[in-house]
C-alpha cells in the first residue's frame, strides 16, 4: 500500500491545489477558486491539549499565562489558550507546529477528539446567527472569547476570534469528531447564501496571524441593520 | 423553553442546555442502619415543594458542569437564593 | 379594473406587471399586489365557500383574520391570498367547492342551518353506531378546507435565524417605530419586528393631517427612514409573532422576499426586555348575512383603496362605530366613490371636523343606526338599517357596505406571555393587567387613538425597556410621561354588541360558521363561560385563530346571561397566533448524525448502514440479514468489525482511583499492569447501566472503556455520582479520538502478525491483557485481547486519523486467508452464542447485577467507597421474585423466537431478550429474563409470539454459553 497517511474527517469537494504533509496529515494549503470569503477552513490536523489540574495557575504552557475566568481566551505567539472552567483549559495551536506534550500527567494530547473549524469573512457572522443561538455579538464580551453551547444543535466551543463590521468577523469551533461531515453540511448550507467556500490554511494563517497577540476591541460591535425586503415594492 | 439557568461557568442559558438532576437532598447517607425503606426515599422520594426548590443541573450541552439553583416551580423561573429558609 | 395609480401611499408599483392563472385564465396583478388584491382588481368578489354552510366568502379584513379568502395556491391548500405577496404565474384554484367559488353546487347546505345547531356533531350521528362510518365518510367529503396528497412535498428554502436583542418590539406602527427609537438611543440592540411587508402600521395609508406640515402618511414613511438608518435597530419586515415565552423569548416567522434566499424562516429571539406595540384590528359588527361578499371592515375598504390604488365599489353603505369610518368614507369619496349613507352606532361622540366633512360632501349621516340585513344571494345588494333598538328601518341599494362595529387591541402576544386581561369599560377593549417582567405595552393597543399620544406612548415604552436593560433612562422617561399626559388619553369605545336580530344567520365566526343562534344554544344547553361555548361552538377555533369572534364572543355571552356585576371573561389562546406551515418549524433540518472514521471504507466494502443512537453503523455487510456468511467467516476464519462507537476515557488525578471506586461494582485497586479489568456500573437501585473495561496506563492514571450508548453520558455520570466529594481527579472524553478495530477469529493472530511490531505469542500476549505497540512501525496502537464474540480477538485502539490506513493494511495482510468485514448484526449472534449480555437488550429498567447472573464483579468489601448501587444489591440480593437471566433452546432447531416474545404459562413469566438461529450451533437459542423460579436447567419454557393465534412455541432453559463453553476459542 501507499505511503502511510493520516486522514482529515472533513473532506471538502473542492480541488485542492497545494498540500503539505506534516507529521503524516496531508494538509491543504490551498483549494482552487477559494474566491473573496466568507471562508470555512479545516484545522483538525492542529494540535489540542487539555490540560486539567486543581490549581491551573501553576501550569504556564509554552512559557504563557493561563486566562483566569471561564469563557475567557489569551490568543498569544502561535497559541490560544481557552478557559473552559475552573479546573480545565484548552491549548490550541493554530499557527505553528506543537512541541512534544510535557510530561506533567495534567495533559492529554486530544487533537483528534474533535473536528476545528475556522469561519471567517464577510458575513461570517450572519452564517453563525443562522446556526446557533449563542450570542456571538455580545457587546459586553471582547474578542477573542469563549461560548460552550450548542450550535446546530450539537455542544460545542465557539471562539469568536474577531468582529468587523457589521456581521463581517472569524470564529473557530469545535465539536465531537463523529460529527464533522454533518457539522460542515448545516455549516455549507447556511453560507450558501452569502458566497461561503472552503478555503486552505494559508487562507487561515494569513487572517489569524493578524489577530495573535492582539486584544480585541472594546468597543461594541456596530450591527449592521439587514434590509431583508425590498422598502419600494 | 421558557426557563433559563445560570450556569456558573457559562452564565445563563436557554434551559434546554441543561439536564436536571433532582432535588437537592445532600450526600448519600452512609450504609450503616439504612433500610430499604429509607434508601428507596433517599434514591425516590422528593419533597415536590410548591414554592423555591434547591435542585441541581447539568449544562450538557455546555461546559458539562453540575451545579445547583434555586427555582421557584410555581412559576417555573430560577430565583435568587432564598433569604428565609423554607 | 382601473387602479388608481396616482396616490402617494401606495405600496404597489403598477408598472410592474404579474400574473396568474385562475380558472384557465390569466389575470393580471401588479408587483405589491397580494394574490387577493390581485383577482379583486380583476372582479373576483366570491373567493371561497364556508366550511359548514358552503356560504359564499370574499374579501373582509385584507389582513387575512378569517379564512374568507383561502385558496390553493401552486398546489398548496389553505393558503391565505390577503396576506401572500402574488409571484409572477402562482396558479390559483378555490377549495371546498364543487363546482366553483361562484357557483358551488354544495350551497344548499345553508338552508339545512336548523339540521346543524351547535354542536350538532357531538349529539347526533352515533345511533345506530353502525350509522356512524357512512356519516363519517360523508362528512368528510362535505366539510374542511383545502386537499393536499399524502406524499406532498413542501418546495423551497426554509431556514433558521437567532438573532439576539436587548429589546425586541413587536409592530412597526407609529408606536413601535418610537419605541425602537428611544431604546437605540442607548446604544443597545433592538430587533423591530412587523407582520406586515412594510412599517407605517395604522398611519401608512392615511392622507389626513399628522400636524400642520404633513399627513399621517408622510409621518408613517420619516418614522421609517428614522429607523432604517439607525444602525442598531435590526428590522425584520413580513414577520409575524408566532410564539411568546416566558424570560421574553419570542418565536416569530419571516416570509421571504424577492430578494430573500428564503421562502420563509424561523425567528428565535431571545430579549432582555419587549416591547409589544401590536394595535388593533377591527372589532366585526354583527347583523343577518354579515359575511356577504361586497362587505367588509373599514380598514380593507380604506387600504384597497390607498394601499392597493383599487376602489373597493361603486355604491356604498357604511354601518359603523368609529371615527376611522368616518374617514375612510370622506376619504374614499374623493377617490370616487358613491356613498349612499354613513349609519353611526353612536348617539354622540364623533370628531366634528369628520362629522364636517361628511356634511361638505352631502354624504347623509344617520346617528345611532346600525346595519341589520344584508341582502344578496352571492354578494350584497341591498341592506336594511335600522335603529340601535330596531325601532325604524330603512334600505339602500349598494354594492358595498362598509361593517365595522369597533377595535380590538391585538393582545395575542401579551397572553402568551402570561398578562392577565381585564375588561375596561370605557375603551370596550380587554386590556392587559399584571404584564410579565420587562414587558410593556404602547400604541392603539392601550386605547389611544390620537397619533401623538400614540408616539408619545411608544418612547416612553422604549425608554422603559431600556431601563430593563440596565441604562438610566430616568429622567428622558419623566419627561415622556409627562408629555404623554398631556395628550389625550384612551378614547371611549362603542359597545355594541350586536344589531337588534334574531342571529340565525349572523356570523360571529366566519370559519366555522358560528352564528349568534348557535351561541344562545350553547348557552341555554348549559355552557356558561366563553371558553367552553368557543370550544362546543367551535368559535375561533378556525384559521383566524380567534381574530373575528375573539371580542365579540366574550361581550355576546355576557350580554345574553346578564349576570350582575359580571365582566365579561376573555378567551385564551396559544402559539402559533398565525397560521404556519410545518415547513418553516422544521426549518433547515438537518440529519445531525456521527460517523466513524472508516465510514466511507465499510460503505465501498458493500456496508448496509443503520442509524444506532447518534451513530450510523454498518449493520450488514450484504443483502443476507441473516449474516450467515459474515458469521461462519468469524468462527472458522478471520473477520474485521469497525467498534470505534465505543466510549474511550482518560481518568486521572490523585483521586482518579476514588472516582473509579464509586462508579464500578469490582474492585478497581486490582487492576494490574499490563491486564485489562472487565466491570459493570450500577445506578442507585443496583441495576446495570453500563459495563467496560479498565486498563492502568500508570499512577493515578487509567484508560476505560464504555459501551456505545453510555458514551455521552459517562462524564456526566461520573461527576454526577461524586458532585459531593470534592475529589481531585479528571476526564477526558477520547471516544472520538481513538477508532477502534477487532480482529475476530482464528486466524486472527496469523493476519496480526504480519504487520505487528511487536511478540503475538500466547504468553507474550496472553487473553484479558493489554499491550501498546506499532503497526508497521508507524501507526500506535492500544491493543486488548478480550472475548466479546468468543474467538481469538484483538481490538486495537488507534487515531482515529489513522484509522482508514490501519484498515487498509490489515485488509491487504488479511487478503491471503480471506478476511472479510462483519457488521453490527453479526456481532449481535457471535455474542449471543457465547451468552455474553449488551445492555438495554438483556438488561431493562429493573434489571439488576446479580439478575443478570454477573455478581461476580460485585466487590462487597469496598464500603468506604460508597459505589453506586451496592445498597441496593445487598438489600435486594436474597428478595425473591426477581428475574434471571437464562440460555435457553428451541424444540424446533429452525425456529427462533421474535426478539421481545414474552415467556408464558398461566401468566407472564418473562420476556426474550435476543434470540437467532445460530449456523454455528445448527440450533435456535436465545437469552431471557424469567421469573427466577423458572430459571433452573432443564425448565420447559413456552413462549408467545406476537401474532402467533395462540400457538405456542417450546423452548428449554440450557446451560450457558452455548457455544465454546471451556472458552478455549478465545485464548488460542
């Protein structure tokens, strides 16, 4: 048999126009006609941790500080870290490859549990207020940050990464991986109105490498009013 | 679909999030002296109170935590942690 | 007809044409015509026939209040034409009719009205009983509306929305709009909705003065402009509230448009605060043949006119109770039509400049008058007024009388949001008291009439819903009220019930075809109170959900029994406030389902899949069910199963051994290296819910599996069963993770070996142990030999991103003896002959431990780790009267039991659990649960199929497994 491969359980039909392969994952580096966005890229191939420990303030991940508060996010170098509750958090890395897992008992490598999607763009979150009722424009909350809740009724971690102008913004989400091709199914047909296209992770460094390090806005979000019929019939 | 909770991790929440997990009636009481009776009550048995209830609930398709609140289930709202106990 | 294509509020552009087909023909419409307006301009003025009495309909609210105007529309029936925007070429039928809407043979069930009082159907027909299926059968050809195939399918895009508001205001009228207004003034969001495809509400068709500079309608449009631009206020237009919940969750439905993705979608909004603006609709005015086609309210004669540029009629009567009346025929006399007379249920009251400008236009006025009879046999002709005490009576010839007897605050959301209704004298209306938290209420709906009032009402209520969110609005609020106490108040309202008739055909409910008689009946039948007389009447209870008879019913019924110091009680209702379709609840709909990572590998390898829980498996790998191939592949050979559903879990901590203490029966401080512990969890009554395997991967450190089912829920058991503990320990769910591969049979150890790095002897890696190695030095893998299907097997615990490889490489290793893929239902006989239990299939609710014969996981000796369900095992271990489970055998080798066939003698001893024919045996066996006194060896067991006519099929209880009993299979 061919060389020995890992597989991705999302499988966008679309031509994939440049791959690399990292640590066996034959990544997709870029899809012809990704077009002007919204875009939805695949990230499972990134490494997660879950580190888990009674007192989370002593562990530092890659030298970085843990957020103190549930729901709160530190997106910082190549890493986000998400505090999902008082004993538990989430260290993604989504620009870089991940070192070897430290050796502490606290941390399980689970980058294959769940499927990571980033979606990002124009109306990225309009498609989102299609699918789920957490409040992703909350004015009070600052990007980027955390929401566990249900989206297209299955639980899952919302990052609202970044909120533009009016519905114009980038989240990234995870759910259990079983549920990728059904996630990325409700996740197309809800974008089909406003253009969505799966796109390749350079796609994805090139927006998110803009956002790393940086605190999010603090004003609240201008919601752009959405004309859904014509005033002059 | 009327109810919300407040989950402390995740703050409040269109019930449906959640699971319940009954009444708060405090730890198993320890085997020593417990008849089938008193354990069939532990396990079954609920006050069913027309007022505030202390109960516990699961925000399963949240963050998974457990925790309790205080519901009135005359009106089907989440309350306040009563001042008088009832 | 010609359209009055001039008038500055028309909501149509005639230089946009549409069309559509009815009876052959094409009719033409404009772009902003509804399907009603539309076969209005071409004279269509019977739409429909009525449910009961196949009475002749048309056009009455031209807000779609009653099911007047109906029709089937491209093949959907039912559909309301008033409130559907016309597409170019929607094909339009009438419904309920034999023949046509004109002329409908089935009209002379109008004069069998005396065969039908109310509740007719309640009290006849039944005796003789076996009259009942010819009448059953008879009626269901003669009554209901619209006829729609079995195997319909709903065309279109239906879809979803969440949008999120701080405050959600339900009508864009004037007082909606200032509302909307005032709460953007603090930044916060707003979501405005509006049922109708525009805003302006009751001032968007009216040219009389707003104040010195403009017209109501011109003030309708700068409201609206105001609004659109503000960048905070999401506006949702052609959106009707559907559903009110409590903590101001609302549920709405948004008809598409042209320039819409969607045919219709779902709001779910969920509001700090709201703010319900509804206003009103108009109260009907009741009088012999009041449904006439050519009559109908103020509001549809004033908006064909000013809305749709068409001129209701050519010669009118106006029977009414309002000044809006009043307007509307000064106003539609300008536009050209010929007015006859204007009847006034009031004695005194009108706004004299109206009264004025009726008198400049010679229009006669007739104060204290009332519509008493309409005439017409399909549309009206002739009608009598006559004196509010019936005293004098005079006729007019017409072709429309406009019949209007008041308003009706539209209240629909504010009950379903639980406020209470209480009737007020002076306005008529029923007005909310107690209203939910954070709810407020402005506009018509409170009384008010004048349009500043009506604005001021508005701010002040958007100013209190953003108090409700936190801002102070405090002193912006003051000012509002005090300004809206300086205009005037709620204005008196008529009271009218009715005109002075005997009501054999006065209709207080056109869909159903309640008449003032009908509701006497109820009431000298004995119903006393509105609710059980709209429910026996069945009043309301139609398309219209309560919008014609909702006010009058209640006032009708207090009139009639005249119970002193009794009010009036309003009737109730619930969601949805407007008809909807199915289509738009189920809204995108999507089949949210998991696979696992060799999904697409089994489906090319001719998998037969089945939806198991949340999971689609491969049940079968060919079109044999019986799996006889699968099956004997595994016991003599070698076979592949795809277990990756199983639930994988990672516990640790320092009091990860604690956790696993309470939750498991066995005990869990003997797990050794290198060894794999097989248990059973309990729940508090000491059945069992789940059963697994644990395996130590280090100090305070274990990996354990769960059965597919219990997958989701483990965590939240675990934690559940310890939430008083404190404990320091934690989980992680890698059910998903890791895929999961079991090699069953044999050959199995010959086809690993192959590609295994790593010792397969039997004392290298002997059976229940746990080893980790790689396959072809690159793929790692957890590897446990267990004996699920009673053969050598390895299942082998491996990313789930390398799962599809992992596969392909033992397949090609497997090539050489054969290896095949088996399914879910092969593994369901494999393990039945080896008499190994699955969950929920040889255990139910009442099952438990030692019931199942597996009490020899049971670790009595643990009572410091409190496990769930030892209490109840050691109270109910020696009760007898419990079930056990049994193996048992058939008489007739070929004949299995149905699975579920409950186990017999005088009564029910128990039920089978599973049972097969099994090739490998040449038998039928089977496991149950009986009652324990049958359990003993050798017991003959009768079993009852379902459908079986009474003859019972044999059975004997034998010992268990049946199959391999040494289990020499599974440690070769």
């Amino acid at each position: 048999m061919k060389e020995i491969q890992r597989q991705s359980p999302v499988q966008f039909k679309a031509d994939a126009q440049k791959i690399a392969m990292r640590d066996n994952w034959p990544v997709v580096l870029e899809y012809s006609n990704e077009g002007r966005g919204p875009f939805v890229v695949d990230l499972t191939h990134k490494a997660k941790w879950d580190l888990q420990d009674k007192n989370l303030a002593t562990h530092k991940p890659l030298g970085l500080d843990i957020p103190t508060l549930p729901g709160a996010c530190a997106f910082q170098k190549s890493v986000l870290i998400n505090r999902l509750n008082r004993t538990q958090c989430a260290i993604w890395h989504l620009l870089a490859d991940a070192p070897a897992l430290p050796g502490e008992p606290g941390y399980t490598d689970v980058t294959e549990s769940t499927v990571l999607l980033a979606l990002f763009g124009p109306n990225a979150l309009a498609i989102a207020e299609k699918l789920t009722a957490l409040d992703l424009m909350d004015p009070q909350k600052q990007t980027p940050f955390l929401l566990q809740g249900p989206f297209s009724h299955l639980p899952c971690q919302v990052v609202t990464l970044e909120r533009g102008h009016g519905f114009d913004g980038g989240l990234l989400l995870t759910c259990s991986r079983g549920y990728a091709r059904s996630m990325v199914h409700a996740i197309l047909d809800a974008g089909a109105e406003f253009g969505l296209r799966p796109a390749g992770e350079q796609r994805f460094s090139a927006w998110a490498s803009g956002l790393s390090g940086k605190p999010g806005s603090a004003q609240a979000p201008s919601v752009m009013h959405l004309v859904t019929t014509r005033e002059n019939l | 679909m009327a109810l919300t909770i407040s989950c402390p991790n995740c703050g409040k929440r269109n019930g449906y999030e959640f699971r319940y997990g009954g009444e708060d009636k405090g730890p198993r009481p320890a085997e020593e002296g417990l008849t089938p009776q008193s354990w069939c009550d532990y396990v079954h048995m609920n006050n069913c109170v027309a007022g505030i209830q202390k109960e516990w609930w699961c925000h399963k398709n949240g963050c998974g935590a457990w925790f309790t609140i205080f519901r009135n289930t005359l009106t089907n709202l989440e309350v306040e942690e009563p001042e008088a106990k009832l | 007809m010609n359209r009055l294509t001039k008038l500055p509020t028309l909501r149509i552009d005639p230089s946009e044409n549409r069309s559509l087909q009815y009876k052959g023909q094409t009719y033409q419409g404009v772009a902003g015509d509804t399907v009603a307006t539309a076969l209005y301009a071409n004279g269509v003025r019977v739409f429909a026939r009525s449910l009961k009495y196949h009475r002749p309909r048309g056009l009455y609210s031209l807000d779609g209040e009653c099911s007047n105007t109906c029709m089937q529309v491209d093949d959907i029936p039912n559909v309301r034409t008033e409130n559907t925007l016309l597409k170019n070429g929607m094909q339009v039928k009438d419904q309920n009719v034999k023949g046509s809407a004109e002329f409908d043979w089935m009209g002379f069930m109008d004069k069998l009205d005396c065969l039908m009082p109310a509740g007719f159907y309640y009290r006849t027909m039944h005796k003789p009983a076996s009259l009942w299926p010819i009448a059953m059968k008879q009626v269901r050809n003669a009554a209901g509306l619209g006829k729609i195939a079995p195997d319909f399918r709903m065309k279109g895009d239906y879809t979803e929305i969440y949008p999120r508001a701080a405050v959600c205001v339900i009508g864009g009228g004037a007082a909606g709009m200032t509302a909307a207004l005032a709460a953007a003034e603090s930044g916060l969001r707003v979501v405005l909705l509006d049922a109708r495809p525009w805003l302006g509400g009751c001032f968007d068709y009216r040219v009389s003065a707003y104040d010195q500079e403009k017209a109501l309608y011109q003030r309708a449009r700068e409201l609206a402009k105001a609004v659109e631009a503000t960048p905070n206020i999401r506006v949702f237009k052609h959106t009707a509230v559907v559903g009110v919940y409590n903590n101001n969750l609302i549920t709405a439905f948004q008809v598409g448009g042209e320039s819409d993705s969607f045919n219709e979608r779902y709001l779910e909004i969920r509001a700090t605060s709201v703010v319900v603006a509804t206003g009103c609709i108009e109260r009907p005015l009741l009088f012999e043949n009041n449904e006439r086609p050519g009559i109908m309210q103020v509001g549809c004669a004033h908006r064909l006119a000013r809305t749709y540029g068409l001129l209701p009629g050519n010669q009118a009567v106006f029977s009414i109770g309002h000044d809006l009346g009043l307007e509307a025929a000064a106003d539609l006399f300008d536009l050209g039509l010929q007015i006859a007379c204007v009847a006034d249920i009031r004695a005194d009251g009108q706004d004299p400049q109206l009264l004025l400008a009726l008198t400049k236009r010679n229009i006669p006025f007739l104060r204290g008058w009332v519509a008493c009879e309409a005439h017409g046999s399909r549309q009206v002709e002739k009608v009598t007024l006559s004196t509010i005490d019936g005293s004098a009576k005079r006729q007019f010839g017409c072709d429309l009388l406009v019949a209007s007897a008041g308003l009706t605050p539209i209240t629909g959301p504010l009950t379903l949001a639980q406020a209470k209704l209480k009737y007020d004298m002076h306005t008529g209306y029923f007005l909310p008291v107690d209203l939910p938290a954070k709810t407020h209420i402005a506009g018509r709906l409170t009384g008010l009439q004048h349009a500043l009032a009506i604005e001021a009402s508005g701010r002040l209520a958007g100013l209190n819903a953003a108090a409700d969110c936190g801002f102070d609005t405090a002193k912006s609020a003051a000012e509002a009220g005090q300004q809206l106490n300086a205009l005037p108040g709620p204005e008196r309202g008529t009271r009218l019930v009715s005109a002075p008739v005997k009501g054999r055909k006065s209709f207080i409910c056109f869909d159903e075809d309640t008449t003032l008689k009908n509701i006497k009946q109820a009431i000298e039948m004995g119903f006393d109170v509105p609710e059980l007389i709209k429910r026996f009447t069945s009043a309301g209870t139609g398309p219209g959900q309560g919008g014609i008879p909702g006010h009058n019913l209640p006032l009708l019924v207090s009139e009639y029994q005249a119970r002193t110091g009794a009010k009036p009680i309003p009737t109730t209702v619930r969601p949805p406030l407007v008809p909807t379709f199915i289509a738009t609840y189920a809204g995108a709909n999507h089949d949210m389902c998991k696979r696992t990572p060799l999904h697409d590998l089994q489906k090319k390898a001719g998998g037969v899949f089945r939806r198991m829980g949340v999971w689609r498996r491969a049940r079968y790998f060919s079109e044999d069910f019986s799996c006889r191939e699968e099956i004997l592949n595994v016991r003599n050979n070698v076979g592949l199963l795809d277990a990756s559903t199983l639930g994988k879990f990672r516990i640790h901590g320092p009091d990860a051994l604690k956790a696993l203490q309470r939750v498991y029966v066995s005990n869990m401080a003997k797990v050794a290296e290198g060894r794999v512990k097989y248990s059973a969890m309990c729940n508090d009554d000491g059945c069992v819910i789940d059963d697994g395997v644990v395996v130590k991967l280090a100090e305070n450190d274990y990996y354990f599996t769960t059965s597919t089912g219990r997958a989701g829920e483990t965590v939240e058991w675990i934690r559940f069963h310890t939430r008083y503990d404190g404990w320091d320990f934690h989980l992680v769910n890698l059910t998903d993770a890791m895929g999961v591969i079991n090699i069953s049979g044999p050959n199995a150890c010959k086809v690993l070996a192959k590609v295994a790095d790593t010792d397969l002897a039997n004392e290298a890696f002997p059976f229940s142990s746990y080893r980790e190695f790689t396959i072809r030095k690159k793929i790692p893998v957890r590897a446990m030999r267990l004996g699920f299907v009673g053969e050598l097997s390895y299942e082998l615990h491996a990313d789930a991103s390398y799962m599809p490889a992992l596969w392909q490489i033992i397949e090609e290793a497997g090539q050489e003896f054969g290896i095949r893929n088996f399914g879910v239902e092969a593994q369901n006989v494999l393990r039945l002959e080896k008499c190994h239990i699955i969950l929920g299939q040889e255990s139910e609710q009442r099952t438990n431990l030692l019931d199942l014969g597996l009490g020899f996981l049971w670790h009595r000796n643990k009572p410091d780790a409190k496990t769930v369900g030892a209490v109840a095992l050691r109270q109910t271990e020696k009760d007898p009267g419990r079930f056990r489970l049994v193996g048992f055998k058939m008489e007739d080798p070929q004949r299995p039991p149905r699975d579920g066939s409950i186990i017999v003698d005088q009564r029910i001893r128990g039920y089978v659990c599973t049972a097969r024919k099994s090739f490998t045996l040449n038998e039928s066996v089977g496991l149950a649960l009986v009652d324990a006194e049958l359990a003993a060896l050798g017991t003959r067991l009768e079993i009852f199929e379902d459908e079986c006519n009474g003859k019972r099929l044999d059975a004997r209880i034998v010992p268990m497994p049946f199959y391999d009993p040494q289990g020499e299979r599974m440690k070769m």
